[in-house]
C-alpha cells in the first residue's frame, strides 16, 4: 500500500451499523484515510477507534448541526488535519448520507421536522458538496481520469412519494436534484458525482416501519432475500469510486432480491 492515502469524508455514521459507517471501514481498508462527520462525538470516535484498531485511518469530525456554517467549518478542519503519512491531505472522495428521516402522516410533520429535513437534505448537502467540489479541482487527474468522487445516497422516496413520506422524500427529491445538477455541471471537470437509489430496507431498520409487513424481527435480520446488507451497498460505493471516465454512472438502484418493485 502506497504510503499517500486519499481522503475518504463520510456524513452520517449513525450508530456505526448502518450504510455510512460500513462505506467507512470499507475504504479503510481499501486504503483511504477516513474522515468521519456525525452529529454525534460518541459514535464518530468509537468508529474511529474500531477502524484504527484494524489497522485502518481514520479521524472523527463531530458536529452540533448540519447548518451551512458548520459543514464548511468541519469541511475545513477536515482540509488541515495533519494525517498520519498524508500531510497534504487530498480528498478524493466524499459521501452525503445523512437524512432527515422525518417519516409520518403529513398532519404530524411539525416546523421542527420540517427545518430538520430542510437542514440534512438540503442546506447541509449544498455546504458539503461545495466545499468537497473545491477540493477535487485542486487536484491532480488521475489514473482514472478523475478528480474526484461525490456519492449521495437516495432511497425509493428520491423518485416516489407515499403516505408517509411528504418530509422524507421531500427532501430525497431535493438531494436527487443536487446530484443531477452537479453531474452535468461538473462532469466537465472531470469530477464524478453519483447517487444511489436504496430501495428496500436495510438490515438496520429491522426495527422500523421500513420492515417489510408481516416480516418478523428475525425474519428480517436472518433473511437475506428481504432487506440490503449495508456491507453489500458499501461496495457499490466503492465501485463507483473506482469508475474511470469513459463510463460514468450518475445514479443506480439497489434492492433486495425478493423486494415488490
Ligand atoms: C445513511 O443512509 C441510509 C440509507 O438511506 C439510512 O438508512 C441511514 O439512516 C443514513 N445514516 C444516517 C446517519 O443518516
Ligand atoms: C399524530 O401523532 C399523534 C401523537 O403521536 C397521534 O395520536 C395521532 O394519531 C397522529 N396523527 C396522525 C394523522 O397520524
Ligand atoms: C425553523 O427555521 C426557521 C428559519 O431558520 C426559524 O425561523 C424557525 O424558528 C425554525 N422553527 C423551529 C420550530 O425550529
Ligand atoms: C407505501 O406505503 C404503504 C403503506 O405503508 C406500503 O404498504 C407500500 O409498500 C408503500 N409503497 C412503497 C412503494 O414503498
């Protein structure tokens, strides 16, 4: 492994199970240094903990918001730190998978709800891309012909409402729009932006309404058949990091194999 790592920035660890967290301990050890963005300073150190112990780099950023302010701000420290035999600290790659998960029958959705989709899907995401699109045109192309790699994970709410998802698709439909808009404006540049469709239930979720109905618990958990492995979507991300720029893709979906689609 070459002693330079590229910069891996990941937003939304959650409680180190899910999607975000698997993408980082998968670039990991694929050779990234890992910089991980939570609005939580308990999960982003113990994943950071966990990825150094498998001998791993990877640095915790928590923030209180993903207010405009503070994404650029964590986006900078993120530029300065000093990584272990990477002082230059070139971002490569960067993922935007926190979510408002504001689920619930539109006459529940409050002003609070609303301000926090608005927050994670939208205002967060805009400060986050940004700043990772200025750093990707200060780099160098590279064997790819790229200069970098911005992935945004979507679900089944980024193409479909239903009844009770007015906030959380709202804002998927928003960071859909976002991805779209940055492909064809930076595609030129010769900076790959993509977005993932997760259509079905994680494993994850077992506990919540996104189990399929009628799907015990167990079921869920047992049954791979019914619900996405977040270590399965972690390598779609990585294949997407290591497209080169004949083929591009801008957005794909992945479910399970028995999802009613
Ligand atoms: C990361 O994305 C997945 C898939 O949409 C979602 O279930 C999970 O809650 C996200 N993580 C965070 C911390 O928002
Ligand atoms: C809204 O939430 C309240 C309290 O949680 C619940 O009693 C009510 O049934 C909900 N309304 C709708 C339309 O879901
Ligand atoms: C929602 O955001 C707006 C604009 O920032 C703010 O004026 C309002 O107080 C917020 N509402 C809640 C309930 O937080
Ligand atoms: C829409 O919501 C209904 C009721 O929760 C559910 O049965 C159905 O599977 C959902 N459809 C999609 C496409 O998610």
């Amino acid at each position: 492994m070459s002693d330079v790592r590229p910069v891996f920035v990941v937003v939304g660890v959650g409680s180190g199970g899910g999607t975000g967290a698997a993408t980082a301990r998968l670039f990991a050890k694929e050779g990234y240094s890992v910089a991980l963005i939570a609005r939580s300073l308990d999960r982003v150190t113990k994943l950071e903990d966990e990825i150094k112990l498998a001998g791993g780099q990877a640095h915790g950023f928590p923030v209180s918001s993903y207010s405009y302010s503070d994404v650029t701000k964590v986006f900078q420290q993120i530029k300065q730190h000093s990584w272990p035999s990477n002082p230059k600290a070139e971002i490569r790659a960067a993922l935007w998978n926190a979510s408002g998960e504001n689920w619930g029958h539109f006459l529940n959705i409050t002003e609070e709800k609303i301000n926090d989709t608005v927050q994670s899907d939208i205002i967060g995401p805009f400060a986050f891309s940004r700043e990772a699109i200025l750093a990707f045109q200060a780099n160098t192309i590279d064997s790819l012909g790229r200069r970098g790699t911005l992935l945004f994970t979507g679900a089944t709410a980024s193409l479909r409402g239903n009844v009770t998802t007015s906030a959380f698709a709202a804002g998927k439909f928003a960071v859909r729009a976002l991805s779209q808009s940055l492909a064809k404006e930076f595609g030129k540049q010769n900076i790959h932006v993509a977005q993932v469709i997760i259509d079905g239930g994680i494993l994850t979720d077992y506990g919540t309404e996104r189990r399929p109905a009628g799907e015990a618990p167990e079921a869920y958990i047992t049954n791979e058949d019914v619900r996405l492995d977040p270590n399965s979507i972690a390598k779609t991300y990585l294949y997407l990091t290591n497209q080169d720029r004949s083929a591009w893709t801008w957005e794909l979906d992945l479910r399970p194999a028995h999802e009613k689609w």
